[in-house]
C-alpha cells in the first residue's frame, strides 16, 4: 500500500481540520504559558534559595539561618583578610582586638565596617511567629466555620435568612485582605485596646479566612450520604446525635483537607497582620513572657512580613539577597508544604470515600 | 399543652429545658448563632471603617479653609504662573538638546563645535529665563508670609483640641491655662492685599520682557522640523502672556471669608488629582491618582489573565487528556497557593530587572514605553497580578464549563458538528456567563492585592501622562491598597491623614462589593438561561 493511499473511513485533511489543529495548540501553549510562570517563580526562590539554607558540608541544612534570630551584618577588612560577621561576634572580635592592642600599649585598631541589617542570623522567630499566628487563627475559624456549615447544611431550611447568610458569606470572601487589615487594626487593635498582639491578628485572620472554611465543610457535610442521617433517624437518634454519630465522624477527614488551604492562605497573607500583630524586629520569643496573659497580648515577628521588610526597606546587595531568597525559600516551603499535603490528601479521599 | 392533658403512657421526650427550648433547639440556636458570625462580621467591617473614616470630610473642610483663610490658595495662582513659565522654559531646553543632536548626529560636528553653533541659542532662553525674576521674588515673600499664618492658625487648632480634651479629662484649671494666640488675620493678609497693585506693575513688566525676547532676533534653527518646535514655542508664550489678566483678575477677586462649601470636601476627594501629605505648603487629599493606579495595573493584569486563563479553562476541560487534566489542575492550584509577598519580591528581584533588559532589546523598540525607564512600573506590576488573577479565572471557568450539561454537546456532535464547532458555539455560550463572572471575581482579586503592588507598582502618586498613549503602562503608579499598607504604620491616630486612608479603605470595599454582586447577578441569569 502506498503511503498516499488513505482508507475510506480516515480522516481527510481538510482546512477546518488544521484550524481546529491551530486552536488546540493555541489553547495548549496558553496552558504551558502559565505552568512556565510558575514554574519561573517556583524555580528562582528554590534555586537561590536552597543556597541559603543548605550547605555542601554537614548536616547540609543551615542551622543557623533556622534556629537564629535576625541580626545586622558587619562586613570589614582586617589585616588583609575580610570578614562577615553577625553583630554580637562582631563586638565580641572587636573587644578582642582593643584588648589586644590595649596590652601591646598600641592604639586600638580602626576598623572600617560596613554594616547590613537582617543579613546575618536566621529566620526562627519569624518562623515560630507564623505558625502561632496559623495555629490560633485556625482554630477560631475551624470552630466557627464547622459550626456555621453544620447549621446551614443540616438545620437550615431555605429562606430569607439563611440566603442572607449565604450572601453575606459570599461578599465576605471578597472583601479585600487590606481591608481586613483596616478592620482588625480600627476594632482589636484601638477600640478593644489589644495593641499590636497575636489576639488582633487571630482573629483577622480568622475572620478573613472564615469564607473558605465554611464552604469547603458544607461540601464536604454534603458529600455525606442522606442514608446515613435517615438511618440514623430511622433508629431513633435525635438530630444532635446524628449529626454527631452518623454525619461529623464521615466528614471531619474531608472538612480538615480542604481547610489546609484555608491555612495556606493564612500563612501567606501580609497585609491582614501588617498593623494588627506583625513587628519588624522583637528581641524575646513568643514564650519568654513575665505572665501568661502577656503571651496573647504581644507582637510577633511573620515570615510574610520580614519578607516584605527585607524586599523593599533595605537596599538591595549580596548580603541582603541571601536573606532575602533564604527567607522566602523557607516560607514558600511551608506553604507547598501545606499546599501539597492538602491536595494530595485531597485526592485520596475523594477515592476512599465512595458511596 | 398542659401535662395532665397527655395520656399516661406517652413518651416524654424532652427532659431537659433551657430558657423553654429543648436541648436540641439550644444546640440548633448554637450553630444558628455561628452562621451568624459572617453577617456580624461584614457588619462590624462597615461600621468601623465608617466609624474611624467618617471625620475625614469635616476636617479636610477645615483644611480647605485654612488653605483658603491663610492666603495659601491666593499665592498658589502665582505659583501657577510661575510653574508655567518653568515648563516653557523646559521645553525651550528640550529644544536645545534636539538641535544639540541635530547639530553632533546629523551634521557630524564635534561636541565644542556644536555648543560654539548653540551659542546664539543660549543666549535667546537665557533672556527668557530671566524674564520671571521679579515674579519669584514676590512669591517667595509672600509663600513665607503665608506659611507663616498658616502655622499659627494649626497650632491654635492643637491647642483648641488639647483644652478640649483637658476639659474632657476634668483639668478645668488646666484646660484654661492653654493660651490660644489671637490672630490678626486681616493684618495677617495685608501683605496679600497689598501686593495686588504691586502684582498689576510685576505683571505688566513680565509681559513685556516676555515680548521684547519675543520680539529680539531669533537664534536661526537648522532644519524645518526644528523651525516649527520653535514656532510653536512662540505661539505657547503668546497664550501665556494672554493668560496673564486671568490670574490678575484671580487675585483680585480673592476672598478670604468666602465660605467653602460642604460638598468641596469631598469633590476634592473624589476628583482630587493630588495626594499630597506631610508637605509644608498644603495637604491634599485626592483619591484619583490612586484609583487611576488601581485600574491600570488590574487593566494589564486582565489583558494578560483572562485569555490565558479562559484559554486553559477551554483547553482543559473540553481537549485535554484525562492525564493531561491529573497534572495540569493542581499545578494551577499550587501556583494559586503562593503567598503574594512572595511574587512581590520575585518582581522586584528578577522580574522588573528581566522586563528592563527584555524592553531594551531593539527589536521590541517599536513597543510604545519602551525602553521602560523604571524598573518598577504598572507593567511588572500587572503581569505579577495576572498570575495571582488566573487560578482564579481558571478554577472557577473551568467549573462553569463543566457545568454545561453533557447532553448540550451530544447533540451539537449528533447534528455533524467538529470539536471546534461545539466549543465555540455551544459550550462557550452556554457557560458564558459563568466564565464572565469568573473574570469578574478574578478582577475583584487583582484590585484588592495589596503586597504585588506595593512592592512592584513603583509608589509613585501622580496620574501618569495619558498624553504618551499606552506608554503610560510603564510608568510608575501608586494604588489605593498600596498607599494604605504604606502610610497606615505612620500617620497620626485620629488625624485627617489617618482618616483619610480610612476612606480609602471605604472606597476599595464597596468597590469589591460591587463587583462581587455583579459576578452574583451574571451567576443567577446563568441559571435561569440554561433552566
């Protein structure tokens, strides 16, 4: 059979079919265009972010940038060799040499310093300050949300009310995360008197993210088979308890991955937390407080917000740029990391959950 | 029903009652009251933005008077006077650099040559440059002059708050003991008033020294392009010279008691032009540089957005392979995942840099704005927040296709049609709505991102040049969520600058409001068309 000899039911090339040709690849390349973008981002943090944060030698990971606090960078020359050192080596090197100098009855040694802030020590305040910020914040939207999806979902019945609620969720999820910012710091912050504190910014978080917690638990109370509350009903349950026994128990996996988004997009918002709980720079970790109540009413430093303050408040160089790509390496894997989680989780639970 | 009514032997099946509701009802009421926090919350949104927003137009009146009172509003039309003959005189410089090319590029002459040729040049927008001395003298007496009275009328008004305030706190001894400054505003503005005839004379010899240059030997210009930039500057210093009696008459016309309307307070807000603070002549506060910023950054971020998101919603859901659809949906939901901030400073490390070198290349030279001057402009801007905006496009167009009812495009495929036939007329109409709703949501994201454009906008507060055509993209913008992120850990709390970005807070949650609702609307006509 020749080449050019088609059967009689194959396709012929037609004009149309090269059009349509034409458009898929279009459509297709559109596609690619925006996993590239992504992909360009992803890449260049992971990229000159790992630098940060590994290292050849061992244990490979770049202990101090994560368990240290920030600290100003000095940069200086010294018989012929230069060095870069954090702040408090620095002045412990440079009383070293005064007392040198001291003890040969010689001047003591000028030293002519450049001095970069944040660019040496780590991240881990900025690190404890957001998973606190995360964890608080969740935990007052999980409790109002769940319990907002359980009511709209099983006591419910349609009516004014219940689409005024429904509305009033909808136009909150897209209220902007500035003006949340505005609210939490014109309410908690000044009318409450809270200050600047991880209360204010729990619960603006809270608040901000209250829209995606409540939708993503009323799909998954309805994911739940009627059946199973009719059964239950059937035997003589109350509606509590079958709320209780035969809906919660079924759809608890599925309300916690989908809020893990929700979680997601606490850790990374800035703008809510900018004046209600974030601090550029605090010298006492979270938990170094004289009473227990002081631990609600205190500032924290965020990883969101020290990238910002790294990006944008202090002049761009060498040395701010490991900070800068090593900050946000850390923080761009914690939110993949929940990110994933989620997803993935996600995925295996539409598989498991088959009825 | 009383107890003694029921028959003895029916079950009893509530036990426990709190405040005369069963223990299903208190549980019911509970998560009643839950669904409830949404409401409270958009609520509480409203009124405390109002509440700390709601003093700003009143005490952007009193700036206003005091603008007006203090005499600062009279020497500003001298001050216009005086930036108008600065532009002439810039222009007259931009002049000199194109002969000065023509000169070095065209005729091959060396740079001492060339400025030897621009001698009788010089000499021309020297004259002319001196021709408004006696005008800047005059406004700089009277700019101290009045800045003097404005001070003192602002630090009477710190003094009346803080006896206001000591009074409020009980210190009645205290509160009286605050001196407050009588001002003699009449003999305050009698330098204003007594400048008027001065003015008439000062303006009468402007207009003439500005004639007499007119008037003297013009420099001769090399070539017909050049000669008519030069006509054209003759004609521009004409229709200033016949400006001259408006501000005349401006002056003279000038009352300081006028009162200033209510609705000026917020006009100036509206269709201010200017944000102007912490400046040591006058505040303003003008929303329209800001809003302009917002647009035009969203505007780019849609032009890009939207067909790449639309066309991946298309070509996922109706083309893709089942494999294809696995790997490509929770990528474009991890690239929904990354935190603002982080793209922020991805535009500011790599992509404004990139989009430089890229608007450099000569190729590309006929692209309107480019080379871009600023690294940071509305475009780095935009194309970050199209990446923000198109998760959202896509997730919620590729729902609406998803939507469309199979049974829609087995009958499209039954009547003969292609692939390509079925989505364009088919299932693309039917989602329609859908999808431009999906748009609008994705707006409704991109106006309300703070960090991309804080950090990538440029935070310049000016309308851009619109005269440069689409060129103004690449110019550097400020925006209404930006300025507040920004100048929010600053201000004064309770000052008019501190309301101020309150207001603006206002502005930008209607405005999501609004566009939420429409996205709403489109979505329910949605329903009935395909019902």
């Amino acid at each position: 059979m020749k080449s050019t000899e088609r059967h009689i039911y194959s396709l012929r090339p037609s004009f149309h079919r090269r059009v349509e040709g034409a458009v898929v690849w279009v459509l297709r390349i559109a596609t690619l265009i925006i996993l590239v973008a992504g992909l360009a981002v992803f890449g260049d943090i992971i990229f000159k972010g790992s630098r940060t944060v590994f290292q050849t030698s061992f244990p490979f990971v770049n202990v101090a940038f994560l368990t240290e606090a920030p600290k100003t960078l000095y940069v200086f020359e010294h018989e012929g060799a230069s060095f870069e050192m954090a702040d408090d080596d620095f002045r412990a090197f440079r009383t070293g040499l005064e007392e040198e100098a001291a003890a040969a009855g010689l001047p003591a040694p000028q030293l002519k310093t450049k001095s970069y802030v944040y660019s040496a020590g780590g991240v881990f305040p900025n690190i404890v300050g957001t998973i606190l910020l995360v964890m608080g914040s969740m935990t007052i939207a999980l409790s109002l949300g769940v319990a907002s999806a359980i009511y709209l979902n099983e006591y419910a019945k349609q009516g004014p009310v219940v689409r005024f609620i429904r509305l009033a969720i909808l136009n909150l999820a897209g209220v902007p995360s500035i003006v949340f910012g505005l609210f939490g710091f014109g309410m908690f912050v000044i009318y409450f008197g809270w200050n600047v504190s991880l209360l204010a910014g729990w619960f603006t978080l809270a608040f901000m993210v209250l829209p995606v917690v409540i939708t993503a638990s009323e799909e998954a109370l309805k994911a739940v088979p009627k059946g199973f509350r009719e059964g239950s009903l059937a035997l003589g349950a109350t509606k509590w308890q079958t709320i209780r026994k035969a809906v919660l128990p079924y759809a608890t996996p599925g309300i916690l991955t989908s809020s893990i988004l929700g979680i997601a997009r606490v850790a990374g918002e800035t703008a809510p937390i900018m004046f209600t709980a974030a601090y550029v720079v605090r010298d006492k970790l979270p938990w170094e407080v004289e009473r227990a109540i002081d631990f609600l009413f205190q500032g924290v430093m965020a990883l969101p917000y020290h990238i910002y303050v790294v990006s944008s408040k202090i002049p761009q160089n060498e040395y701010s740029e490991r900070v800068q790509y090593g900050t946000a390496f850390v923080f761009l894997g914690i939110v993949a990391i929940i990110a994933t989680t989620s997803i993935v989780l996600r995925n295996r639970l539409r598989s498991r959950y088959r009825w | 029903m009383p107890d003694s009514d029921r028959p003895a032997f029916a079950i009893r099946k509530t036990r426990t009652r709190f405040l005369g509701l069963t223990m299903d009802e208190c549980i019911q009421a509970f998560f009643g009251g839950n669904a409830l926090v949404a409401v409270l919350v958009l609520g509480l949104i409203t009124v405390f933005l109002f509440r700390e927003g709601s003093g700003f137009f009143k005490q952007n009146q009193s700036n206003i008077e005091v603008y007006r009172t203090a005499g600062l509003e009279y020497v500003d039309h001298l001050k216009r006077q005086e930036a108008d003959h600065t532009a002439l005189t810039r222009y007259l410089f931009d002049l000199r650099v194109r002969v000065f090319k023509h000169h070095t590029e065209v005729e091959g002459a060396t740079l001492g040559e060339a400025n030897q040729q621009l001698i009788a040049f010089d000499d021309y927008s020297y004259d002319f440059g001196d021709t408004v001395e006696p005008l800047r003298e005059a406004v700089y007496d009277l700019s101290e002059s009045v800045t003097a009275t404005k001070t003192r009328m602002l630090v009477n008004e710190d003094r009346l708050v803080e006896r206001q305030q000591l009074r409020d706190a009980g210190a009645v001894e205290a509160a009286e003991a605050v001196v407050i400054e009588e001002i003699d505003l009449v003999a305050a503005r009698q330098p204003l008033l007594a400048f008027r005839p001065v003015y008439g004379q000062i303006n009468g010899q402007f207009a003439a020294s500005l004639l007499s240059v007119l008037a003297a030997e013009a420099p001769a210009m090399p070539t017909a392009e050049l000669e008519a930039r030069f006509t054209r500057f003759h004609e521009l210093v004409e229709q200033y010279i016949d400006g001259f009696p408006t501000v005349e008459a401006a002056l003279n016309t000038w009352d300081p008691n006028e009162p200033i309307p209510t609705w000026k307070s917020w006009t100036s807000f509206i269709t201010g032009e200017r944000w102007l603070t912490a400046s040591f002549w006058q505040d303003w506060y003008g929303v329209l540089p800001l809003l302009t910023g917002s647009l035009m950054v969203s505007m780019v971020a849609l032009i890009i957005a939207v067909p790449l998101g639309v066309g991946a919603a298309i070509y996922v859901n109706q083309l893709a392979s089942v494999r294809e659809q696995n790997i490509i949906k929770p990528c474009i939901e991890f690239i929904s995942a990354i935190p603002s901030v982080v793209l922020g400073f991805f535009g500011i490390a790599v992509l404004g840099q990139a989009i430089r070198i890229i608007s450099q290349w000569d190729w590309l030279s006929w692209v309107p704005g480019f080379p871009v001057v600023e690294r940071l402009n509305a475009l780095t801007a935009g194309v970050l927040l199209a990446l923000i905006a198109v998760p959202t496009i896509f997730t919620l167009a590729e729902d609406a296709l998803q939507n469309v009812p199979r049974a829609f495009k087995e009958a499209s495929f039954a009547l003969g049609a292609t692939k390509l036939q079925t989505i364009i007329r088919i299932v693309i109409p039917a989602a329609l709505s859908g999808i431009i709703s999906a748009v609008l949501l994705g707006l409704g994201r991109v106006v309300g991102e703070t960090m991309v454009v804080l950090l990538c906008a440029g935070n310049r507060i000016a309308i851009p040049d619109f005269t440069t055509g689409i060129a103004a993209f690449t110019q550097p913008v400020h925006t209404m969520t930006g300025i507040i992120a920004q100048e929010m850990g600053e201000v004064v709390q309770g000052g008019i600058h501190y309301r101020a970005l309150f207001v603006v807070g206002i502005v930008l949650f209607f405005i999501a409001l609004f566009i939420n609702f429409m996205a709403q609307k489109i979505v329910q006509r949605y329903r009935i068309s395909i019902g």
